[in-house]
C-alpha cells in the first residue's frame, strides 16, 4: 500500500513525504486497538450480566448488548483520537503539523 499511496501523493501536488507519515499505519492501528479492548471487554461481561437480566446469551443477544454498552466508549476513544490530531494541527513542529493534516 505504500507504493499507491506514494503515486497519490506524488499525482496531487503533495511533494513532503515525511518520516512521521510512515508512522502512520502505527497510528491507525493504535485507534483501532482501544476499540478492540473496548468490544472485547464487553463481549466477555455480556454472558454474566445477561444472565442477571434473565435473558438467554445467544451469540445475537451478546454482540447486541455489546454494541449498545461499548457505543458511548468507542465513540469518545474515537472524539479523543480526533481533538489531539487537531491539536497536532496547529503545532509550530512542521512534522507533526503535517502528519495531522
């Protein structure tokens, strides 16, 4: 994918490539991996907490009382990601400045 992505950058205009723009597969795995942590922390709570609700923990139960537990989590990990990268933005650092926009 680096190949593409250089071609792009390279056919729009955009001549800095910089080191922190490599870094950035690191960055969206990172985003990611705390939702992952998120959903599986919920789906492992689902079977208990189900149970206590006097519902049966069917796959389709579960995964929908995961989704609606972890929404409000993912959504601010997801916020918090966004309003850091906008703060990278506005750095004086030209790297950083360049790696969020």
């Amino acid at each position: 994918s680096f190949g593409p992505t250089y071609f792009v950058y390279f056919f729009v205009g955009i001549r800095y490539f910089g080191t922190f723009n490599m870094l950035a597969i690191f960055i969206i795995l990172g985003i990611g991996a705390d939702n992952i942590f998120i959903f599986l922390d919920a789906w492992a709570q689902s079977t208990a907490l189900l149970c206590e609700q006097e519902h049966e923990p069917t796959p389709l139960n579960r995964l929908s009382f995961t989704w609606r537990r972890v929404a409000q989590a993912t959504l601010l990990t997801s916020m918090t990601t966004t309003i850091s990268f906008m703060a990278n933005a506005m750095s004086s650092f030209g790297a950083i400045t360049h790696l969020a926009c």
